[in-house]
C-alpha cells in the first residue's frame, strides 16, 4: 500500500453516498451486471441492492470485476419487501418505467434519499415494483426504439444524480457513520487482513496517516 494510494482510497470513499443506491429487479445478463455496478461505483454509490428469485445475481457478481470490492450489493428476496424497507429508511424510489404517470428524469430531485429500481433486460420492472415505486422515470427518446439497454439507462440516471448532488456539495465531505467509514477504508486498504480478522473475530488495527498498519496482529 502506498500512501497514494491510501489518499485515493480515502478520497473515494469520502465522497460515497450513502443515501443514493440502485435496486435491481431479476436484471439477469453479466454485462449488464457489470455494467451497472460500474456505474455505481463512478457516481459514488456506497451500496446497491438487487432482487434476484433465480439467483442471476448472485451467479455473475464476479463479473463486475473490481468494483465488487467497492461497492456493497444486498442480496434481497422479495421485491415488495425490498421497496418497503428502503421507504421506511427515507429513500424515494424511482422506477425507469414509461407510463402514462411517467415524468422526465430531468424533473426529479436526487438530492433526496433516492433508490434507482431497474427492471430486466426483457420486462422491465414487475408490476408489483411498479406500484410500490414513489415516482415513475422516463428518458425523453425521438427514434424508433422504445426503451434503452437497462445498464445504460441507469447511467442516464445517475449521472443526473450526481450532477445534482455535485451542484449541492454532497461530494465534498464524507456523510458515511465514522466507524464505518473506519472499517470500509481499513478493507479497502488491506483485504486480506480485514477478512482474517473477521474469520478470527478481531477488530481491524489502527492505520497511519500513510495507510500501513500500526500493528500487525498476525506478525508472531
């Protein structure tokens, strides 16, 4: 670990979100997975959620490459129960659905706590989504084609998010509880320490200012 790196690192994590997050419904192909999680982690997303009855998620994770380590994915396993847990903690939902109550993307305020629901490749979100979702979003279009690729539709969206949230000074100070903040960076910086503490149930070490350990708890 160099100290740049420690300072990228940090300066990451200092402007992750934690009150901006996407929610995939049953989303089943790799790239797409990959491609939203990209995504996530370029606009600061601290930690995504996905409904996944199939298991698809939970099969091709591994292809969003490096940013698994980077941003938290929730597994859940009912799509209703999902929204209502993210509404009973202060998220809006947001559902990339064109309906007849659809609004521009561009209408809405993403400085609010605000859940991003994606439906799949094929069906978009379900009807049960749909009717929990607070607000329905839809991307202005003049061609022929009636939808866009899931994955870059979610870029479409979020960028509007972070535009908004970079305009309001979201990015510039770290929003993340302290002890997690704490614990996130320390596995960042060290996975293969963090996860031998957790299998030994022992709290992290203390870094330095330059991102080493003050003391290794596994140096004999």
């Amino acid at each position: 670990m160099t100290p740049e790196r420690f300072r990228k690192l940090r300066r990451v994590l200092t402007a992750r979100q934690p009150d901006l997050t996407v929610l995939m419904e049953n989303v089943h192909k790799s790239h797409n997975i990959a491609a939203v999680m990209r995504t996530c982690d370029a606009v600061g997303i601290f930690q995504a959620h996905a409904v996944s009855v199939e298991g698809e998620i939970p099969r091709h994770h591994m292809v969003s490459g490096g940013t698994r380590r980077y941003v938290r994915l929730k597994l859940h396993e009912d799509i209703s129960a999902t929204c209502q847990e993210l509404r009973e903690s202060g998220h809006q939902t947001l559902a990339a659905h064109l309906s007849d109550g659809a609004v521009d993307y561009r209408d809405i305020d993403y400085t609010r706590p605000t859940a991003l629901l994606l439906g799949s490749e094929l069906w978009g979100v379900s009807s049960v989504a749909a009717d929990e979702a607070d607000h329905h979003v839809m991307i202005p279009m003049t061609g022929m084609v009636a939808s866009l690729n899931v994955s870059v539709a979610a870029a479409i969206l979020l960028y509007e998010a972070r535009r908004q949230r970079e305009a309001a000074g979201l990015y510039e100070v770290s929003r993340l509880a302290p002890e997690v903040f704490r614990e996130t960076l320390f596995e960042w910086a060290h996975p293969h320490i963090a996860k031998r503490c957790r299998e030994q149930q022992l709290p992290y070490p203390t870094l330095t200012d330059e991102g080493d350990l003050a003391e290794n708890p596994f140096t004999a």
